[in-house]
C-alpha cells in the first residue's frame, strides 16, 4: 500500500466528473450522485433549455447546501459542432457518389442540408467525415456562396443531424458560435465555476473567451476542450495549456479528427503538460461506455480508467453513462473503485520538468509543505486559500495523502472540488482557520483515533489573495 497516513474514510485523489441527463435529470439522483462519489457535474449546452439548465443548477447547489460537500458546475459550451440538416429519409450512398452539402437548402435528393455554411471555410482537397467518421468525404469543389460538394469514398448511410468532422479545415478563430455568446451570458450570470470551450484550435480561442468571461462579470475558469488536429501541433497544444486555467482531452472529436491510435500520446502529453504549468486535465469520453447498457465495465475500460489516474489526472469524466446509461450510479461507483485501487497500489508517473513561471514563492513553499508532511507522516496538508491557487499548486507535485482546503469563497471551494487530492470547506477568514477546520473534522472522526498532526499552510494576512508565505505543523 503506498498510502500511509491513518483515515477513517476512504478518499480518492482523482476526481470524477458526470454529466447530467434524461436519466439523472432530479434532485434525488443528483444526491445520489454525490453520495457515490461524482466531485462535478458537467452540463452540456447542446442540448436542452436554460429553465432546465436554472432547474439542474438549483439542485447541484440543495445537494451541496445538504451533504456540505461543495461540487463543481462545468458549463460545456457546443461550439461549431457542424450537423446535417433534417432529411426526409435516411440517404444510402457508396464510394465515388458525388454530394452537395447546402446550408441554405432542404434535403433534395443530393442536395443535403447542413446547420453550418462550409462554403466560408472549407477548400478543395480537404477531408469531410460525416457519422463520426463511418462515411468518409473529400471536398471537390465550392459550388456557391452556401455550397460545397464533396465525393464520397465508403459506403454508409446518411441520417438527420449526424455530426460532420473537419480535420484539415481551418476555422480561424470563429470557434464562439452565436449560441455560445447567449450560452455565455446566461452562465454568467448563474452559479458556474468552469467553462468548457469546444474544438479549441489556439491560445487566441481562450483569451477571447476570456475576455467575453470578463465582460460579462464571470470569475468562471476556462477548460479547453481538445479535439482538432491544429490543437494538438506540439508548440501550439503547449501554449493552450499556459492560456487556459484547464484542458479537457475531449476524446470522441479527437479521435475522428486525428486517428485513433494518436489519442492515447496525445493524453498523456496533455496531462504532463498540465502538471507542467499547474492546470486542471480532465479525461473524458468513453471511459465507461459499455455501462450504458451494462452493470459492469469491460477490462479495457478498467485499464483505461487506472491509467488515467497513473497519469496524473486531476479528473476522469463520464458522458453517455450518466446522462442516458442505464446503470449511472453503478458506473460512478465502478470508476471510484478503480481510482481507489490504484492510487493506492501504483504511484503517479513522474514529470520530466516543471516550469514555475511567476510562482516560485508559492511554489517553494508547496514543495516544502510536502517534503514535510512526508518527513513527519502527518494526515493531511491543510492549505488556507482565497483563489484556490496554493491548494492547487500544492496538488500539482501530485502528494499522496488529502489537501483539506478551507476557503471563505465558496466558488473557489467548489472549483478546487475537481482539483487533485483537494477536499475543501468554506468556513469564514481568521488566523486559525485551518487549524479550527482540522479539529472539527477530528472530532468527526475524519482522522481516525488518536493524535493527529498536520502541516497548516497559511499567510500572515487571512484572506488577502497571494500572501502564503507561512508552514506550520500542529498536533491535533
């Protein structure tokens, strides 16, 4: 076992992220949920409405007011996901027919429609995939202002709203679509600590999306979402993860847009990466897609999962499973089962480097507050923050034992919910807030019987963002 500090519950250090749906669209399987172990709810954008959206928010929060666990609300924006329009009938062709795609027309025999205008972007020469990659497609030709035809090299069968990749197409910069502007506004003003952009293609995408953030009086943090092929360019996928305050290797895009077999290296880059500069990397996409219909995972699942979490993850997500699986909560009690096993049988990989840019006080102090604990075989690091960002950096060197963090912001709590290792608490700024955090939850049994110690990791200014310059070690 390589964890060695005495607790009375058992604790995971990865986080997981589910995603809501029809099936788990109430009150009740939310608590469920969090109950079984889910640290963030993801709520995709592309589909329902925004009195859903208030409903599902409203109920994240209860749950949270209710079990005092705080839990993350990751808005997840849709992008240019670029669709076939509507078809009167689902369309059969094979290799060597020849097809309009018009934004400007009905399904008309080979003409199709299609929810986007790809005579603006696309060239001649550059692949089209239609259904996730199952029909494949070259671009012939911009036959108009709103129409392309392309040629078709397999067999398949077209079907209303299927999703059309690009991989070669340029979009530059015209990822926000005139829905992710609205979508934007409306989270700005609701309880939401992450946003999620999708089909990120460069740094520019984030600081515009930033900005936008800014504008509307948002303090939600940016995950870039990773799934083009000019995303994952070494020196561009680099300073994507130095733009955003997260990335999401958003697995199902990505695959289709660059080949399956480069996704695994491209994740575990990623992740290196985000460990590099102190960013959140969460896994997402079929991780445990058989549990849609299936009470248990296969093993190629479970070792998707585990490596996941060898890598250094700070969360693995859950798509498909929990928004329309039969078995979500047994989904999200299989996936803590593997994190458990795991981090408590195989450490985390090592990073090459770390760049600490313009952190080196905070991060100096992070490395000896863990260089400490492990020394004294404490159980826990307590870490007083405002921003979040000392418990986060500390998670970034990947400890073995818990982060308690106790904050006075309550969305910073519930952004460090999905943070490696991080379990947080609001509790009002003072000179011993850690300390008083660290004996309630003795007293609760948290630490198990006995004397307890603890690193505290504090600033001489409660409450004051950037001033963490103090460890202690206290006896509990």
């Amino acid at each position: 076992m390589l964890q060695s500090f005495d607790m009375s519950i058992i604790f995971k250090r990865t986080k997981i992220l589910a995603t809501l749906g029809p099936v788990t669209n109430s009150s009740e399987m939310i608590e469920k949920l969090a109950d079984a172990g889910v640290n963030g709810f993801r709520l995709n954008f592309s589909h329902g409405t925004y009195d859903e959206r208030d409903q599902q928010i409203e109920w994240i929060r209860q749950t949270t007011a209710k079990t005092g666990k705080p839990v993350a609300i990751l808005q997840d924006l849709q992008g240019p996901k670029i669709r076939l329009g509507n078809l009167t009938n689902n369309v059969e062709v094979v290799a060597g027919d020849e097809l309009t795609l018009d934004f400007a027309a009905e399904h008309n025999g080979f003409t199709i429609p299609v929810q986007y205008n790809l005579a603006e972007k696309t060239k001649p020469g550059e692949p089209l995939y239609i259904f996730d990659g199952k029909i494949r497609t070259t671009v012939l030709e911009i036959v108009s202002d709103t129409a392309i035809k392309i040629r078709v090299e397999n067999p398949g069968t077209l079907m209303s709203r299927k999703g059309i990749n690009l991989p070669d197409t340029d979009f530059a910069g015209d990822i926000i679509t005139p829905k992710d502007m609205a979508d934007i506004e409306f989270g700005a003003t609701r309880d939401i600590d992450y946003v999620a952009l999708s089909f990120v293609q460069s740094a520019e995408d984030i600081n515009n999306l930033r900005q936008m953030l800014v504008a509307n009086g948002s303090n939600a943090q940016i995950i870039a979402k990773v799934e083009t092929k000019s995303a994952i360019v070494a020196e561009t996928l680099e300073e994507i993860v130095r733009a955003s305050d997260g990335v999401m290797v958003a697995r199902g895009d990505l695959a289709v847009e660059v080949g399956a077999e480069i996704v695994p290296i491209v994740q575990r880059r990623i992740i290196a990466l985000c460990r590099k500069y102190g960013r959140l990397s969460i896994v997402a996409t079929q991780m445990m897609s058989s549990m849609v219909n299936a009470p248990e995972p296969t093993r190629a699942e479970v070792s998707d999962v585990s490596n996941a979490v060898v890598q250094g993850a700070d969360a693995v997500m859950l798509s498909d499973e929990t928004a329309n699986g039969s078995y979500p909560l047994e989904t999200v009690a299989a996936m803590k089962k593997v994190i458990l096993y795991t981090q408590d049988h195989e450490p985390v990989e090592p990073i090459k480097d770390r760049l600490v840019e313009n952190e080196k006080r905070r991060d100096a102090i992070s490395v000896a507050a863990i260089s400490l604990a492990k020394q004294l075989n404490v159980s826990a690091i307590v870490v007083e923050t405002k921003s979040g960002a000392t418990a986060a950096n500390i998670a970034t060197h990947r400890p073995l034992l818990p982060i308690i963090s106790v904050t006075s912001e309550s969305q910073t709590a519930q952004q460090l919910a999905l943070c490696y290792a991080n379990r947080s608490y609001v509790r009002p700024d003072s000179d011993e807030a850690g300390y008083e955090l660290a004996k309630e939850l003795k007293e609760q049994g948290y630490f198990g019987e006995g004397s307890t110690e603890v690193v505290v990791v504090s600033g001489r200014y409660p409450g004051v963002i950037g001033k963490t310059n103090t460890i202690k070690v206290r006896t509990i």
